[in-house]
C-alpha cells in the first residue's frame, strides 16, 4: 500500500527489526543505511558465515594437530613474547640451537599459543625419522591429512589442500633434511598466502625471507659470587631442575644449603634443558651431591630419558650423536679436535690445533722427539682436506684438484684413524659451520681487538673428546695445543722488562692453559715449565698468590739451571710480598738477581732488581728500596724502551715518596704519567695514579688528592680487589682531614673489611698512616658515633660503596675520553639525556643498593614499573649494570648528597 513502510527482519535471525519515524532518519538506519541486523551478536554471526563461504572446510582430515604437552614448560617468557612478535611478522620462523637446548619444546609452546592452534590452524610434523628427503611432500601431506585427488600428488596437492587457508606448519627437526626442507618451504610459502611455518633444527634453512633465531640455554646464576637461595631459584636452569626432580621423585624436597648444589649442577650442565632434565631424574636414586659428582661423566649418568620421546632424547649422547652423523669428514675432525679447548678458542686459535704439520695427526701416542720438544710444528707443507657441501662418504683415493677437495688418508688405516688432512686456511670455515650447525656457539661479551670466540657446551666437548680418543687423536692434538699456548706465553714474557704486571694475550686463554699444564705435568712435557710459569703470571695478576707459589714451586724444582729460574724467582718473591711473607720474599729476590747479574741479559736483570727493591719495601728498608730502584732505573735506561722507563719511574717515585722526597717523587710522577696514561695495563695505571694522589695528600692539596683517588676507584675493574682499597684508604685520609669523620670511619670499616674478606695486606708504612689517621678521628668522635660509623662502613658493599665513596668528591669534573672509560661505563654524564625526576629516585635507590621489589615499595610503584624506569635509566647513561648505573649517579650534578 503506498505511503506504509514495508517490514523488514535481520538477515542473521529473522527477527523484526525497529522501524524508525522518518521524521528521524527518512525511513532510513542512522547512517544512512537500511538496518540488516537487529544486534551486534548478529551482525558478527553474519560475517563469519560470509567468511566460511569464502574458504570452505576441506573435505581431507583436519591432520594431526600439535601433539599434547605432557609437562610443565618452565621458564623462556621473554624469548616466548618475541617470538610471538616475530611470528606475526614473518611468515618462516626457524629455531636453530644445539641438540638438547629445547627448541622442540618451545616450538609447541609457541604454536599452542597460535589463535586457534587446538581447532586445526597449527599442524605438526615431526621430520626426525624420514631419511629421504625425495619424500618430504608425502610426509607432510599425511601429517596434514591432504589426499591425492585429482591427477594432483606431492607438491602439487599440498597447493591445492593449503590454498588460501590459514594456517601455522612446524617443521620439527629439519637439520637431516635441511635442503628438501628450504625447496619445499620456498614453493608453499610462494604459492600458499596465508601459510606460516614455523621451523625447527640445528642449522638454518636459508630461504628468503626466513628470520631465524637461536634459542640460548637457560638462563643461569653467575659463579663465583655469592647469591641467596632466593634469588638462585629465580634462575630458569635451577627452576627448571626442580620441577622434573619433584616429578621424577614426589618425595623430592630441597634441604638446606642445596640450593647452590642445584645451581652448580646447572652451571656445569651449561643450562642444556635436556641435560638438565637427564640429571634431574637421577634426583630419585642419588643425592644431589651424588648427581654433582656423577657429572664428571656427563654422558654415562645422563641417560634414561622418556620413554615415549624420540630416540635422540632419551640420552645426552644420542643427542650429540645425531648432530655429529651429519657432519661430513672434515668437519668431524675438526669438530673432535676443538674438545682439548675446553676454554673456548678463537678462529686462530683453533687453526693452530686443528690443522696438522707434516706427517702428523692420526695414529696414538707420540711421535720421536715430539714428547719433550718446544719448537712449533711447520705448518707450511699440508695437504688440503676441504669437502664439497654435499657430503663425500663415496669418494675415494683423489688428486688434488683445487682448495675444496678432500685428500684422503694414505695411511693405510681403514678405520677411525683414516681422514682428511686440514690446512689452517680451512679452520675458519669449517667453525662457521660448525657454528651454523649448532655444535659450537659463539661467546657474547667482550671480544678483545674485535676476534669473535667460541665454545664448545661443556657435555658436546665430552662427546668430542671421546671421539677424539677413538680416532687416536688425542695426544697429537694436544701436543699442537701444547705448543700454541708456549709459543703465546713466550710472546707474552718477551713484551717488556716487567711481565708479571703485563696483561698479555693469554688472559682469555687461562682455562685452557690451566688443562694444558695438567696435561703436560702428566706426561712429564718439557713444555710444562714455560707453561706453568705463564699460568703462574695469571694467577699473581688476579691475587690468587697461593695457587701461583704452588706452581712456582714446581717450576723451581724443575728449572734449576734453566733460563727461566730467574724469572721464576722474581715472580715468586712479589707473590710472597702481597701474602706478607717478607723473609722469604727477599731471598727469593736476592738469588734472583744473583743469578741475573751472571747473564747479559739487562731486562731480566731489571725485572729482578725491581723484585728486590719491592721486597725491601715491604721490609720497611726504604732507604735501600731507593738505591735498588735507582740501580733499576739505569739498566732500564739501556733499553730503549719508554713503558718500561715510566713504570720504574714510578716504582722509585713511590719509595722516595716513603723517605720524605716529596718534592723528586713528584717530579717522577711528572715525567711518567703521560706514558704510563698513553699505554699502561689498567692495574699498572691505577697503581701510579694513587702514587700521584698520595703525593698530593703529603702536600697538603687535598682537593686533587680527592680527585686523583676517585679516579683511581672508577678505573679499577669491579669485584673487591686490592686496587680498590689504597683509592678507598687515600679517600679515608683525605675526609679526616676535611673534617668529615663520620665518612672517614665508614670508608675505613668498608676498606678493612674487603681486606679480610680477600686476605691481603697493605704495605706497613701506608697502612701506618691510615691507623694513624683514623686514630685521631676516634678521638673526636664519641664511642656510640663511632661504632654507628664502623658498622654502617662494613655494610657496605660493591655498588653502594662506590657510589658513597664517590659523594662528595670532585670525580664528576673529571671527563675520561678513553676507550677503557667507555667500556666500564665512567662517570662522566655529558651527552647523555637527561633523567626524569622519577628515574633519578630510581637510580638514586640502586645506588643505595635496593632490590626492584624493594624500589617498588619504597615509591609505591610496582615492579615491573621500576624495570621499565631503569631500562630507560640504562638507555640514558649508556650502561648495563645496576653497579655502573650506582657509579654514574654518584658522578652526576644533582646526584646523592654525601652524608655524615
């Protein structure tokens, strides 16, 4: 009938739908378009039918799904939240990691997380007992539940199954099959829009567009330092191990003080998930003490996986094994050889104990002449014993035909002694993909002079050094690791006329030169001595004086007319100084400038005359100290040799500055420093910068007393040493005299308990001016004051003392342009933005020494809050530690004020 509105439902339920006046809307929805649905709930019904007319179910299964979690996932949230970012960005996303690090887990984590993972959009296939690759499309569609239809097969019916669905494909374990894996991901990605594949395998697939990420090991608890249980568990590997103890053994209960034996247990496991599972089931038949000890044999004890899992993950060895089957010859030599290096190698290193001099590297035992020789093999005259990518287990007997060939063995040996030769030009490659195939991983941190370096986990070097000693290897490849690392110590020796105080190349080396020493003490090796001695020279420069005696003891009684009894002698008697062992630290040193001044060697002679001289000095024989560092300084002189000329400028400096010539110990000081501040090690350095401030504090100007001392305290490495304390002693004297004596107590109480907690004792005549001075403070301050002072000093600590030694002091004035100041994240705040008023609250509590939680209760703000602040704090001052955000903020205008 004209002029009546026709009546209209929602095409979703076929309920009327409100009709509007049209003086409203002219007979129209709001909008200006006829309303369809009579709700929201309607109208989002209509839309996925419209979407499931658009991609109709498939008539095939709906495939396999993701197989069921059957434990707990413990730990990886932050690599979980990227990787979620990451698969929503990329459409190939490839986990790559070493066998056992828990790529498998984390790949169905990640996938179960996927929108409608459990309804059929993520698929799994397990590729891990398919040997031919010619068979992955075959595979793959029966794990998708796709049929040959149509005249269609392989590829060609996976397109056509996948076509515009949706959907998210892991491929887990793709190393064995990596080429068939990268050409059927490339043509499904290429032709399939909405597909995603998420990959799994311990290399990469190389495709286009493939962003890969390398699942690390569980995060663990720094060694050597002194942690709460509470915050040992907060660490992944230790959360980790309880959680599969307590279902291994639901009687598990972790009793006192076992906490760290857990940590322990992890750190030797390098945080491998799977080998820490392995061990974790050992909780119900041995104690942890029991399991701690039984690693010694990681893979005997780490064994009895589950039972329902694969093969590979059933024992630790099985999972190394399938990784080593796929290497090709040169690689597995390679590979086995790096085991001697259980301290990590760089690609020179590595050459040098991997690839073989002439006539050298298989067989047992030791050659004629090799047992006791020192010399370096010639590497010169090699063969080649590169391999196609391929693989060339086929390949016989061949000429030599070009750099990437194999050169077989033409020993006559059929069995694990027969394999290619390897050129040191080949070592670097053969890591690379080593590295690519996760059997060594590349150690993040500091890389001196830019050389990348890499490891072995500790049980992957078990599984090599076993099968090093099958191939009958073991003996010659460490008799060329034995020569590499003598050959670097003597270049270390050679550097000047002092090298106990040098910071030669072997630092980074020091675990390996540890196990070379053993090695060559076992074999009784002439090469034990220059490698004992090296060992020695490291551990002297790190305070560990008892352990370097030891070895020096061992060296003396080996070296009686060698060469180097000299040396020995003068790194003895400076070791038995800094242990306060005066007597016998001046007959050392007296025989070895004996012995010295029979040769012509002036630097040797110099290196023992300063031995002598610092042995006086910590007699308290100043007047003689002088007249031998005077004698040092002349021989010296000959040299030619600037470094050399300052450091013993110093030296002499510091012995007048003992007898009262203030005034020639600071012209010294003049004429050294520029040199020393130039190219002095860090340890000789912050020596002579203390030396220069304690001659200002003689001289009265306190205020570049004060500064030289806190330069000192921000140049000296972290951790409680005795570089630390004479900064912290000199910075005692120097607030006694201002007057400030509540600071003065508090600074001596911290530094003289760091003494007896490293055991170390000051020079006599300086520490006597400290008690001397602290003395006179006691006096003026009333008993309760300083007592409160006394302990207030021994609380703090690490950061907090750093940073209220720093309060008050001119430091932030002084700016450091140094690579060194910027590497250890200096004081000097110019060009850094500035903090928010809320940040430096933050930062001024870190400084303090408090925890996130306790910042958090402290500002009323929550945790997570205060991580955010001091995220943006590190970004704003350039630095990573809490310790060096505490010593910025101390050096910034408007940082804490100093109190008494």
């Amino acid at each position: 009938m004209p002029g009546v509105a026709k009546s209209r439902g929602c095409e979703a339920c076929g309920a009327p739908l409100p009709t509007p006046s049209r003086a409203a809307s002219g007979g129209k929805a709001p909008g200006g378009r006829p309303a369809r649905y009579c709700s929201r709930a309607c109208r989002q019904r209509a839309f996925r039918q419209r979407a499931e007319r658009r991609d109709p179910p498939q008539t095939e299964p709906a495939g396999r799904g993701l197989p069921p979690s059957l434990d707990a996932f413990v730990g990886r949230e932050r690599e979980l939240s990227r990787l979620r970012t990451l698969l929503r960005s990329s459409r190939l996303l490839t986990l790559t990691g070493p066998g056992g690090v828990g790529k498998t887990r984390l790949a169905l984590e990640l996938a179960g997380s996927v929108r409608g993972a459990r309804t059929g959009r993520a698929q799994w296939v397990a590729l891990d007992s398919l040997r031919d690759g010619e068979l992955l499309p075959q595979a793959l569609a029966a794990a998708l539940g796709v049929r040959e239809r149509g005249g269609r097969a392989g590829v060609e019916a996976l397109v056509h199954a996948l076509g515009t669905r949706t959907m998210l494909v892991v491929l887990d374990n793709c190393e064995h099959l990596a080429d068939a894996c990268a050409q059927l991901a490339a043509t499904l990605l290429t032709r399939c829009p909405r597909l995603r594949i998420l990959a799994t395998g311990r290399e990469t697939l190389r495709v286009p567009g493939e962003v890969v990420f390398r699942v690390a090991e569980l995060s663990l608890t720094p060694a050597g330092e002194d942690h709460e249980p509470a915050e040992l568990l907060r660490s992944e590997a230790v959360r980790l191990f309880l959680e599969r103890a307590r279902t291994s053994d639901a009687t598990f209960e972790l009793g006192r003080g076992e906490a760290r034996t857990v940590a322990e247990i992890c750190r030797r496991l390098d945080g491998l998930p799977l080998a820490i599972e392995l061990a974790a089931g050992r909780a119900g038949s041995l104690s942890l003490t029991g399991i701690l000890h039984g690693l010694d044999d990681q893979l005997s004890l780490l064994t009895d996986g589950s039972r329902t899992g694969p093969g590979r993950h059933r024992e630790l060895g099985a999972a190394i094994d399938w990784s080593h089957r796929l290497l090709d010859p040169l690689e597995r030599v390679v590979f086995r050889r790096l085991s001697v290096l259980g301290g990590g190698f760089t690609a020179e290193g590595a050459a040098a104990v991997c690839a073989e001099g002439e006539g050298g590297g298989y067989g047992g035992g030791d050659r004629d002449g090799d047992k006791h020789r020192g010399r370096s093999r010639d590497r010169d005259d090699v063969g080649d014993g590169s391999l196609p990518a391929g693989g060339v287990d086929h390949i016989g007997r061949h000429d030599i035909a070009g750099p990437h060939e194999i050169v077989p063995r033409t020993d006559g040996m059929g069995h694990e002694g027969s394999h290619p030769l390897v050129r040191p030009e080949q070592v670097l490659r053969v890591i690379c993909a080593l590295e690519a195939k996760s059997l060594i991983v590349r150690v993040r941190g500091d890389e001196p002079r830019g050389a990348a370096r890499f490891r072995q986990l500790s049980a992957i070097r078990a599984y090599g050094m076993d099968r090093l000693s099958e191939a009958g290897e073991l003996h010659d490849t460490w008799s060329r690791a034995l020569d590499w690392l003598a050959g670097q110590a003597a270049g270390a020796a050679g550097a000047g006329a002092f090298p106990d105080t040098a910071e030669g190349p072997l630092i980074e080396e020091q675990e390996n030169l540890a196990a070379a020493v053993a090695y060559a003490a076992s074999r009784a090796d002439g090469r034990h001595v220059p490698l004992a001695f090296a060992l020695a020279r490291l551990q002297y420069g790190q305070e560990q004086l008892t352990a370097a005696r030891a070895l020096l003891s061992g060296v003396l009684e080996r070296v009686q007319d060698c060469e180097d009894r000299g040396a020995a002698l003068a790194l003895a008697a400076r070791s038995a100084c800094l242990q306060d062992d005066h007597a016998a630290a001046l007959d050392l040193a007296q025989e070895a400038v004996a012995i010295e001044r029979t040769g012509r060697r002036p630097a040797r002679l110099a290196n023992a005359l300063d031995a002598l001289a610092a042995a006086r000095l910590c007699r308290g024989e100043f007047l003689d100290a002088v007249a031998v560092f005077a004698e040092c300084l002349a021989v010296v002189r000959t040299l030619g040799r600037p470094l050399d000329l300052a450091l013993c400028r110093h030296h002499l400096a510091w012995a007048l500055l003992q007898t009262g010539r203030i005034t020639e110990a600071e012209r010294l000081m003049q004429e050294c420093l520029p040199e020393l501040e130039a190219g002095a090690p860090v340890g000789q350095l912050t020596a002579a910068l203390h030396t220069a401030g304690a001659i200002q504090l003689a001289q009265g100007d306190l205020a570049a007393a004060e500064r030289r001392f806190a330069e000192v305290l921000r140049k000296t490495p972290a951790g409680e040493s005795f570089h630390a304390l004479y900064p912290l002693e000199g910075l005692v004297m120097v607030a006694a005299e201002r007057g400030e004596l509540q600071r003065s107590l508090r600074l001596y109480a911290a530094a003289a308990a760091i003494r007896r907690r490293i055991d170390t004792e000051p020079e006599a005549h300086w520490w006597g001016q400290v008690e001397e001075v602290v003395a006179r403070v006691k006096e003026r301050v009333h008993p309760s004051g300083v007592s409160a002072a006394m302990a207030a000093g021994r609380r703090l600590r690490g950061a907090r003392l750093v940073a209220y030694a720093l309060r008050g002091t001119q430091a932030r004035s002084v700016v450091h342009d140094s690579a060194d100041d910027e590497s250890r994240g200096r004081v000097a705040a110019i060009g850094h933005p500035p903090l928010t008023g809320r940040e430096s609250a933050v930062a001024g509590l870190v400084a303090e020494g408090m925890t996130n939680q306790q910042i958090a209760s402290h500002l009323g703000l929550s945790k997570s809050t205060v991580s955010g602040h001091l995220d943006r704090v590190r970004d704003k001052l350039g630095v990573r530690s809490r310790t060096q955000i505490a010593v910025r903020v101390a050096g910034r205008p408007g940082g804490p004020e100093s109190g008494n």
